[in-house]
C-alpha cells in the first residue's frame, strides 16, 4: 500500500512538471530590447506607450515610456523584450482635454497622431538574436494648436502678464494682431 502511495505522488509530480512546463509551449523565443523616444530635436518623449508587432509573427510587445524619453519591450513577462525579426511601432500617449471655456491644451510634448496607428506610424525596428537591441524611435511633434506661433502651443495670453509678442498688457485689452481672453482682435481670424 506504501509503493502505491509513493508511486502515485511520483505520478502526480511528474504530470504537474509536464503542465507547468507546456504552459510556454507556442510562445517565440524572445530577445531583450531597450529604447528612447525622442523628438528631432532629441528633447524626450516624456509619457505613453510604445506598441511594437512583429511583422512574420504578428506577436505584440509593450513598453512604458519614462521621463527620460527610455522604454523596455515586454511580450509574454515583464522586460523579457520581443520576438527577432522586423517590428511595426506605434507610441500611444493618452492626453487629457479639459473642458474649461477659452482653455486650449499644449501640444508641447505631445507626439503627431500619425505616430499613433500603425498604418500611418512610419515607425519600425528590427530584433537581432545575437546582439544588444538598443532602438532610438525619432518621432514629429504634434502640430501647435495656433498658427501664431510655433512656439506658443496654442496658449492664450494670461490676463495681468505682458504679451511677449505684442509688448502689452494681456488684461482686457487688445492689441492689433493678437487674441486675448477669447475675444478677437482686429486683423486676426476667427477659430
């Protein structure tokens, strides 16, 4: 009765070993990949998601984008990185609007949206097996919210600060060739 016993533990180990070991069975073997995300003018991507798909695989990776512009690809476990060969990438950012009258959000740090889908991203890598897979992603700013400037990201002069542009007072008043607080000025176009 004790063999019997000690037979069907060994039994029930091994056939514990033989599922747990399958639980990887149709998984691609897959290489460590660590990245940045930056801008053309090499400022960091400082928020988002990049998306990756293997192209003869069709196997997903992710990885979360740091302040420092850096990400790691994970597939199956956290950092494990992704299947050799050529990849397809998107960078995903999520940006909240609010809706506050007369506020209009900065595209400052913002990605292009064509970045976004892969049929339209431009964006792709290739995975080597048998060295680091270091990969830079350079990708186009979105495009600023106001044709005043390109570097005014579309923000509205603050009541009370001096419009650098104009060299005066934002407050209620108006000066040829700008908008302030919502109302336009002469020689402008309406949005």
């Amino acid at each position: 009765m004790r063999t019997f016993s000690s037979f069907r533990g060994i039994v029930c180990t091994l056939i514990a070993c033989a599922i747990l070991s399958g639980c990887n069975s149709g998984r691609l073997k897959t290489y460590p990949v660590q990245g940045k995300v930056v801008f053309a003018n090499g400022t960091p991507v400082k928020v988002g998601t990049v998306e990756t798909k293997s192209v003869q695989h069709n196997v997903q990776a992710t990885g979360s984008i740091d302040l420092d512009g850096s990400f790691t690809l994970t597939t199956y476990q956290p950092n494990d990185g992704a299947v050799a060969g050529e990849h397809r990438c998107v960078v995903v950012q999520f940006i909240q609007l609010e809706e506050i009258p007369n506020y209009r959000p900065s595209t400052m740090g913002v990605v292009n949206r064509k970045h976004s889908m892969y049929s339209t991203s431009e964006l792709s890598f290739t995975i080597q097996p048998d060295s680091p897979n270091e990969v830079k992603l350079v990708v186009q700013g979105a495009d600023p919210v106001s044709s005043q400037s390109s570097e005014d990201h579309g923000h509205e002069p603050v009541p009370g600060e001096p419009d650098k542009a104009a060299g005066t007072e934002a407050a209620g008043t108006e000066a040829a060739g700008t908008e302030a607080a919502g109302t336009k000025a002469a020689g402008t176009k309406g949005q």
